[in-house]
C-alpha cells in the first residue's frame, strides 16, 4: 500500500485533476477583463484633443497642393487596384463554390471582404481629399454617392 499511496501523491502533482488549479479564477477574470477593455477601445472611437480645419493641417504637415494631387492620385490607384481584387476573389469565389469547395470559398469570401473594405478606405479618403474637409462622417460619404456628388 506504501508504494501506490506513493504513487499516486507524484501522479497527483504530474496530473493535477483539480480545474480551478489548473486555470485560476483570477487568470480567468483578468483575462476576461482585458479582452473586454481591448474590445471597448477597438470599437470606440477616441475623440480628438483638438481641432483644426484642412487648411491648419496643410500647414502644420508643410503639405503643397502638388502634394495632396500626389496623394489623390495614389489613393485613386488603390481604390481600383483594391476594386479590382475584390472582383477578381468574387469571380474564384463563385468557381469555388460551383465544385463546392466550401472552406476554399469561405477563404475567398473574407478576402473579399477585406479587399473591399481597403477599397472603402482609400475611397473615404480620396473623399476627404477632394472636399478638403477633415472628419467627414461615413453618412456624408453615404449622401455625395447617392446624389452622385
């Protein structure tokens, strides 16, 4: 009895059967509180400590109008170039789908998404530029597409 009482104290601390020993209930809460206090941040937005209007900003980056058609262009280029990808991964998309591949599409699809939303970027951008307006509102986005501004 000696030798499997023995034993089993080693085997006890090797494997320990116990979950709250295991994980913690302070690990548990502190990471919980930490994913939540990331996802807070990530979704709320910080204010700015200070405005200034587009013409202030040229100023303070030592922008020229040279410059800011520099960047159109770039952003311009982007926009297609991200428009352009998300079309091509909606064509392999649905080719995927078609031999119902559905992980492949799945794949294909976020992709998609993520290209869209770079194309979405630049283009509120490209907005923001031709404007010269800073903090535009995605509403004010919205409303210049459908007056067709």
């Amino acid at each position: 009895m000696g030798f499997f009482s023995a034993v089993g104290k080693v085997g006890r601390h090797l494997v320990d059967v116990r979950v709250d020993r295991w994980i913690g209930y302070q690990y548990l809460k502190g990471s919980f509180q930490s994913t939540f206090h990331f996802a807070t941040r990530l979704f709320k937005p910080t204010k700015a400590t200070h405005h200034e209007t587009f013409e202030e900003s040229l100023i303070r980056l030592q922008l020229k109008d040279e410059d800011l058609l520099q960047r159109k262009k770039e952003f311009t280029m982007l926009f297609y170039f991200y428009m352009i990808m998300t079309a091509s991964l909606l064509v392999y998309a649905l080719r995927v789908a078609f031999h119902k591949q559905v992980w492949g599409f799945l794949i294909c699809f976020m992709l998609m998404l993520y290209c869209l939303s770079q194309a979405f970027h630049f283009h509120f951008w490209l907005f923001q530029l031709k404007h010269r307006k800073l903090g535009c509102t995605v509403q004010e986005w919205w409303a210049s597409k459908v007056s067709g501004d």
